[in-house]
C-alpha cells in the first residue's frame, strides 16, 4: 500500500478538520509521512485554497479527507428542545442562544461541487469519514487515478468499504479523538478499541488497514504494524505541533488534567466524538434525555456556545478534540516528530533482534 501511495513511512497525520493545516501535511509530506487536509468543515473553494497552499509547500503525496454524514433531518421541536437546554450555559456569559439552527457543513453526498472540485484538483489521497461516496462518485474518482480510504469503526463498515471498491481502511478504535466515524450514529456502536479492530480487519476485511487510535509513539506504530496494519495514523499526537491551528487555551488543555480524562460525548456537535475533559463535557449529566439535533446542526449551537464563553475569556467550551493518548503529547515541530517516531520504531525492532 505505501508503495501505492508513494510514501516511504508507514506514519499517516489525521486530517483532523479544524486543526490540521496545509503546513503541517506539508511537513510531515516532506518528512516521508502521508500528510492530511480535512476539508469537512468548509466548501469547494475552501478545499481548492487548501490544497493549492499544500501544493505549494511539497511535491509530495498527500491526503485530502470529507466529511459523508447523511443529511441531517431538519426537526424544529428537537432543536428548539436543544436550545433551551443549553439556554442556562449561554446566560451564564450573559448571551441568549441562536433563535434558530443552521447545517453548517454539508456532507459530501450532498454537495456535487465538492467532487467537482476533487476532479479538478486531483489530490493523490482523499479518505472518507462518516459514511461512503455514491457509486458514481467512487466510479469518477478512481477513473481520475486517486487513491480512496474510508474510516470503519467495525467489520460490517469495513466490508461495506471494500464492496464499495475503494482501495484501504483506516480502523478506527474507540481511544481516537474527534468524531467518530460510524456510518450510523444512532446503531449500537460496539466500541473495539484499536487493537481488537485492527486485527479482525486484517483478517477479515480483504484490504490494506490503517490503524488509528490511542497511538502517539513508535513503540503504537510497532504494535499496529505487528498486527498487520498497513501504517498507523496518528492525529492527537500532532496537535502539540507549532504548524497545527490549535489555539493557546487547546494546548494549554491538551498539557492538563483534562488530557487524562478525555470524554466520548455528543453535547458540542450532535455526533460521538472524544475531547478533553472541559466545561463543555461536564454538562453531559444534565442533558440525560435530551436529544441533540442531527449533526452538524447542533455543532451550530455548539459554535455559539463557545463564541459566547470566548468574549467572556472563558476557553473550557470549545471543541478540544483528543484522544486518550493525549498526556503522551509531545510539543514539537512537525517534521521533528516524523523523526522522533521513527527512531522510536527503529529502537522497538532492534529490542527484538536476537
């Protein structure tokens, strides 16, 4: 597979949307890694612009990663409930919550301009969270000579994967940050860690794996590539990174006690996703019964939320994605790191030499 990709590491950055940048895929690109975009959270324009900046720091292969939640279903009485939940947090700093939501991200499947724009642009890599492309749009991407992953959290989304056609798995165990990446939020999620996941992906699933989740050093990569894994990819481990767009309060969270207690939670975004232990999080015991409104509808008041506490110099609402890995967190370069893990890996193997 990374002959495939034209990378000479087994190391993949998450396109962690919101966080990972052009410089950092960049570096990590330049560094022998496969670096990531996600374009999830803005539109075809957006993604062109980050793509011709990544373009213009590396020569390099690099991922481009979208969002493919199902369209969310406009319920008026289920957001309205949801605001007037969160209606006690907004008043706090002294604001009222949006008098209506919005669906700020459009999925993929619902927005031809974005394969468009991937056609015309023709990123080496583009990975798929949330669900998968249409036949078509598998059909046109693959004919363009583009490499297509997508993110399973189980076998059955695995073999729906590869049925599909696309060409690796990135196998998603429950200790990753951010989103989760079920096809479908309100199914039973069985929660394999990666360990688990991985494995019965290799043996199972009939295509290169990725392992992603809870690995933020190279002894993590060994194991992952002892369990067959194609490459690891990591995301938490690169948020400490000066190229990330992290802000100070998110690196500051991600060095305390927060970090050790992340939380899988679908308060700040409607989806299940881990973050750090802050304000947000703890109000999950007093949302007991209530439902949030499909993703990313209410990621909107989520938004909001943050926005409010921020002009009131409160930084404890904000989406500080993590995953438990997150007190392993090394602040540093981009590249330093690809280098620093890399040794590690060496040093993990020579340990096993006779």
């Amino acid at each position: 597979m990374l002959d495939r990709i034209g990378i000479r590491l087994p190391i993949i950055q998450a396109p962690m949307a919101g966080v990972s940048t052009p410089a950092m895929a960049a570096a990590v690109s330049e560094a022998g890694g496969l670096g990531s975009i996600g374009i999830g959270a803005t539109d075809a324009d957006g993604g062109r612009g980050m793509i011709e900046a990544l373009r213009a720091q590396t020569a390099r292969p690099f991922n481009v990663n979208v969002f493919v939640h199902a369209t969310p279903r406009t319920d008026p009485a289920r957001a309205q409930a949801w605001l007037e939940a969160l209606a006690p947090a907004f008043a706090e700093f002294g604001a009222a919550p949006p008098a209506a939501l919005r669906c700020i991200y459009p999925s993929f499947n619902d927005a031809p301009e974005l394969l468009a724009m991937l056609l015309e642009t023709r990123p080496p890599v583009v990975s798929f969270h949330f669900g998968l492309p249409g036949a078509q749009a598998v059909a046109a991407l693959k004919e363009a000579g583009l490499f297509l992953m997508a993110t399973a959290t189980s076998l059955d989304e695995a073999l729906q994967i590869r049925a599909a056609g696309l060409d690796a798995i990135v196998a998603q165990g429950i200790e990753a940050g951010g989103h989760r990446g079920v096809f479908d939020p309100a199914a039973p999620d069985d929660a394999l860690g990666t360990l688990p996941l991985t494995r019965l992906l290799v043996q199972r699933a009939g295509l290169p794996v990725i392992a992603a989740g809870g690995i933020m050093d190279g002894a993590g990569i060994a194991a992952a590539l002892d369990l067959g894994a194609a490459a690891a990819q990591l995301g938490t481990a690169f948020i400490a990174c000066p190229e990330s767009s992290a802000d100070p309060a998110y690196r500051a969270a991600l060095h305390g006690p927060g970090a050790r207690h992340t939380r899988l939670t679908r308060l700040i975004s409607g989806r299940p996703a881990r973050a750090l232990a802050n304000r947000f999080t703890a109000l999950e015991a007093a949302f007991s019964g209530v439902t949030p409104p499909d993703y990313p509808i209410a990621y909107d008041a989520g938004k909001a939320l943050h926005a409010a506490a921020i002009a009131r110099g409160e930084h404890g609402f904000g989406a500080q994605w993590a995953g438990q890995g997150a007190p392993l967190a090394r602040p540093m370069p981009a590249a330093a790191l690809i280098g620093v893990l890399m040794d590690e890996l060496a040093h993990c193997r020579r340990q096993r030499e006779p």
